[in-house]
C-alpha cells in the first residue's frame, strides 16, 4: 500500500502513546513519560501532520494508525536496537556527556553503528511520508543524523531539528569519537533549535573549531547553504493545564492528597523521572538533614516526591534507584513514627490530572536538577496554582531557570546552600512569595507551547519572494 503523505511532520524517538496490554490481553495506548511528549502534543493539535516514532516496544511491525487524534507511524526496533542505539549510545553514551558527565558517559563502536542503522531508518520512514516541499520537524538527541540522511534523499524538504537537552561546550563534547558526524547530521537542517543562547552559541562554537566551518553569529555556512542555530526554549500548553486544575475533581483530589499526608502545614513536592541528572540524591540528603536536625518539624512539614520509572535497564538508573530508596527509609526510619513518615516516596507514573492536583496540593514545588535542558514541571507548577500563592525553588542549572528568575535559586551541588533555600522559601512572606509567583505566571502564560512553535516554525518557513 502506498504510503499516505503529510504537508507536516514529526519525527521523534518515541511515539506519543505507549501500548500497555492488560491481564485479560486487552491493547489500550497511554501517553509516553517525558517533557518532549507534553510539549509536542499541543503543536500537533494545531498542525495536522504525522508523528514518526518509536511505540516503545522490541519487535512491534506496526502499519500507521490514528489515535488521541493523531497520525502515528510507527518504527520498529529489535531488542538488540533498543539496548544499543536506546539504551547504549542514546542513554549511556549521549545522555550522560551532554548534561555535564554528572555520570560518566560510555562510548562503544557498535553502539555508534546501531546509532547510525536505527537514524537511518527513521530517516526512510520520514523521506516515505513527507510529501513535496513537506516540513518535517526532527526532535531530541536519539536522532541527530536524520536531518542530513533526510536531505540527502529529500532535497525539497524543509528540515528543523530541536534539541530537547543541553548541547554540551565543546571542551565536553570534543571528547565524543564521534563528534564530527553528530555535527554534519544536524547540519542537514535549515533551523537547528536550542534551549538557550548557550547551547546555540557552543553548537556553532563546535562547527567552527571543529569541523573548521565559517560561522557569522548564529549562521554557519555549509557548502553552498546557510544553517542557522538559535534559542527557542520550550513550553507547555499553559491554559490547558490551568483550566485542567481548576476542574472540581482535581481541586478535591489536591485536598484529599494533604489529608492524606496529615494535613501538614507546609507541603514540599518534587515531581521528575528517576533520573541522574535530576540532582535527587542532593535533594533526598539537604531534606534527610533538616528532618534530622529539627529544623524542618515533621509533625507541620512533609516532603512527597514522586520518581517516574525511566530506562530501568540502564545501570546508571538501577543504582540511583537503590541510592534513593535507602536514602528516603533512612530518614523516614530514623525521624519517623507510627503513621507519620516526613517523606512520601512513590516510584510511579501518574496522570496529567493526578499531576495538576499534585501541583496544587504543594505549598513549594522543589526542582534542583544538576542539570536540565529546560524542566517542564517547574513551569507546569506554575500554570497549575490557583492565583500568586505557592514558591518555587529552582536549580540554576534548569533551562527554566533564564526564564523563572523569581524563582528561589540554588546550586543543588552545595547541599548547605539548598537547606538553607528551602527554610528561607519556607519562612519567606506571604506578600513576597506573591509577588515572585505574579511574575513567574506572567512568563509562562506568555511564552506558552504555541509561542514555542509559531516562533520555530515561521523561522524555518521558506523566505517569500
Ligand atoms: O527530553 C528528554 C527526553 O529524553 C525525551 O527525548 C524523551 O521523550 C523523554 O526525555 C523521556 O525519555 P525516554 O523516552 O528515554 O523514556
């Protein structure tokens, strides 16, 4: 059967929905964890285009298909693909090196060369669907070859490629063997998209020294082209998650959550993937400390943090979640009592509409990654408050931290600095907590998903004549 053609399309490692088969062996899609997936949805909503990704699964041959009102194409991957571009050169390889080598990142040939086997067909799949002068829109590190491969079968195309996750200096990134395929892949893109200014500035800094490209501010000049790499920080869909918060049901379900947790008078909540770079071990040790010390008083404080399982396969992410669970049973079996733990720990992955009662039932929201392309939760926090109550206290190492400078920032490395944050946002006034929340919800309303995407995609658009 020929394939149907897009005017608009996406390509991502994941696809949007996830397959989960239930006891009796029924097939229901749930949404993918991750930023990129609640991000992208919205500007799907808007465009009607196709989705490129993976479902998630080894071995699923899978013809396209519609669902959550989207076009979905579907990729495969083998097992042996998803434990070495996936797992391998994706997330212990590319993950790792360009958030700082908080872990240290591991480079294998045959990782590189399923990298290059499963971005090629990714890159097939985009060539079949996209139809002429078609926009297709690569996103995020698992697929940095695509734009090149692309133009090399589609010249017609107009490509955009945005990086979810900081793009390392190129002191870091140099040490990649790799590094000078990884540049020519994302210089088959018109548009290449950053989080912030930085990234932009090392990604064209590393065309310049490495590859010895000509570069003018943020172009560089391939062979008879120019490309351009610029900042473009992501979003949420900001009213949609302030009009689900303010639904009935999750104003009750915030209430039943804080008496659910004994009514505390301060309720902190940490929300993120059980990731490394989340900077949890720091946040688990300043919140241990300050329990054990007394000054944070566990009969009027609480702490809940939810960890959402991710690439459980990955060493890296075994250990962390051993690290953690001992961290979390021994404050709560040291300061706790019968009933009454300080923190509430759930290794789980929950509902957008569980997600905004949660952002709801906290007085402060603790963000404190070591390092993060941009953090959607700190943002989704801020859409989902009911007006200018709540604080936020944020890494300076979060994307979101150029943009939510009101936020209560702190060097999640230095664990001093972090519990003295947290008991200073705690004891801050309510008028000075209202005034840093004003701002902060003006930014994110303001610069929400669709400002993201109109701003990214009328920079791609062809020039008119
Ligand atoms: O933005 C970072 C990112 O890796 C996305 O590409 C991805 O959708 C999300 O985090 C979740 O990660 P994974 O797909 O590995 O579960």
């Amino acid at each position: 059967m020929a394939d149907q053609k897009y005017d608009f399309v996406v390509v991502a490692n994941r696809l949007p929905v996830d397959r989960h088969r239930d006891a009796d062996g029924n097939v229901t899609w749930r949404t993918s964890p991750g930023g990129l997936v609640t991000a992208m949805e919205p500007v799907m909503a808007s465009h009607d285009g196709a989705w490129i990704g993976w479902t998630g699964a080894p071995d699923e041959e899978l013809e396209p298909f519609d669902e959550a009102h989207m076009h979905l194409v579907p990729v495969p991957l083998s097992q042996q693909e998803i434990n070495e571009y996936y797992e391998g050169f994706s997330n212990s390889t590319l993950w790792p090196l360009y958030h700082d080598a908080v872990e240290a990142p591991e480079f294998h040939r045959e990782w590189w060369d399923a990298y290059v086997q499963v971005n090629q067909r990714f890159a097939d799949r985009a060539a079949a669907v996209a139809d002429k002068h078609a926009t297709v829109w690569v996103q995020d590190y698992q697929l940095q070859l695509v734009p090149a491969m692309l133009r090399e079968q589609r010249p017609d195309l107009r490509i955009g490629f945005f990086l979810h996750i900081p793009f390392p200096p190129v002191e870091l990134f140099q040490q990649l063997p790799w590094r000078r395929q990884i540049c020519e892949g994302l210089l088959g893109a018109d548009l290449v998209g950053f989080q912030l200014n930085g990234g932009a500035r090392n990604f064209v800094r590393t065309c310049r020294v490495r590859l010895g490209l000509k570069t003018h501010r943020d172009q560089i000049n391939v062979e008879d082209r120019i490309v351009e790499a610029r900042a473009y920080p992501i979003s949420i869909d900001a009213q949609g998650f302030a009009d689900l918060a303010g639904t009935e049901e999750v104003a009750a379900r915030a209430i039943e959550i804080r008496e659910d947790l004994g009514s505390p008078e301060t309720l902190f909540v940490g929300i993120d993937r059980l990731d490394y770079t989340k900077g949890l071990r720091q946040r688990f040790q300043a919140f241990g400390e300050l329990f054990s010390s007394g000054q944070l008083d566990p009969d009027s404080t609480h702490f809940l943090q939810v960890a959402t399982p991710s690439r459980e396969r990955v060493e890296q992410y075994m250990r962390l979640r051993d690290d953690i669970e001992l961290l979390v049973g021994r404050t709560n079996g040291h300061i706790g009592r019968i009933g009454m733990p300080p923190i509430s720990y759930l290794h789980a992955s929950y509902p957008r509409t569980e997600m905004a009662a949660l952002y709801r039932a906290a007085d402060i929201m603790v963000v404190t990654p070591l390092r993060d392309g941009m953090n959607l939760v700190a943002k989704e926090f801020i859409a989902c408050r009911d007006g200018n109550n709540g604080a936020l206290v944020l890494s300076e190492f979060a994307g979101a931290a150029a943009e939510l400078k009101q936020a209560y920032m702190v060097n999640p490395h230095d664990i001093n600095g972090l519990k003295n944050v947290i008991l200073r946002t705690m004891d801050d006034d309510a008028a000075n907590r209202a005034r840093r929340m004003k701002a902060m919800r003006k930014q994110v309303f303001e610069h929400d998903i669709n400002h993201w995407a109109d701003r990214f995609l009328s920079d791609l658009a062809p020039e008119e004549d």
